[in-house]
C-alpha cells in the first residue's frame, strides 16, 4: 500500500497596494496584504509594502506642508486684524478724548455763565 501525500494548502491572496493575486505575500497588524517576491539572499524583485509606506509617507509630508502654509496664511491674515484693531482704538480713544475735552470746556462754560 502507497500512502497519499498531504495535500499542501494553496493560499493565493489580493495585494493591497498593487491589487495583484500572489502566493508570496506579507501581512502587517492592520490586516493588509502585500507582494513581496524575493529570493533568499538577494534583495526583493518585487516589494509592495514598502511602496505603499513609502507613498504614504510622502502624502503625509505633503499634508502638512500644505497645511504649515495655511496656518501661515491664517496667522497673517490673524496679524492684519490686529492691526486694523489697533488703529480703530487708537482712533476711538482720539474721539472719546475729544469728547471728553468738550464736555470738559462746556462744564467750564456752564459754571462760568452762572457766575
């Protein structure tokens, strides 16, 4: 009697980055599946997660390059308020002082015609 070889299961999954199906692959924590063909000692001949962490790293320096350049824009636009806050008080305590004056000169003429 021969005894039957075990069969071997064939895994054959779709890669994440690429959409590929490969029988090689690498899985990371976050349930993705990559591609990764390499032969043992040489460097990869095909090696998606890197890619894939690679773009992402580069999308996300982008973001925040855009995203510096907006605050920078909002903190200006910010510094411009201030400015013209600063001179709209400087020109409201000039009118209140003048205001002031008045009443100053109209009470002093008051006491003076009761005289």
């Amino acid at each position: 009697m021969r005894r039957r070889k075990k069969a071997k299961p064939h895994i054959e999954v779709t890669c994440s980055y690429c959409g590929l199906k490969t029988e090689t692959f690498v899985a990371t924590p976050d349930h993705l599946l990559f591609c990764r063909h390499q032969v043992v000692g040489f460097p990869p001949t095909r090696d998606c997660m890197t890619d894939y962490y690679k773009e992402r790293k580069d999308v996300r320096k982008k973001e925040e390059q855009e995203k510096g350049l907006f605050n920078k824009q909002e903190k200006q636009l910010c510094e411009e308020d201030k400015e013209k806050e600063k001179i709209s008080r400087a020109a409201n305590a000039a009118k209140l002082d003048e205001y002031l004056k008045e009443l100053k000169r109209k009470k002093y003429e008051k006491r003076l015609s009761s005289n």
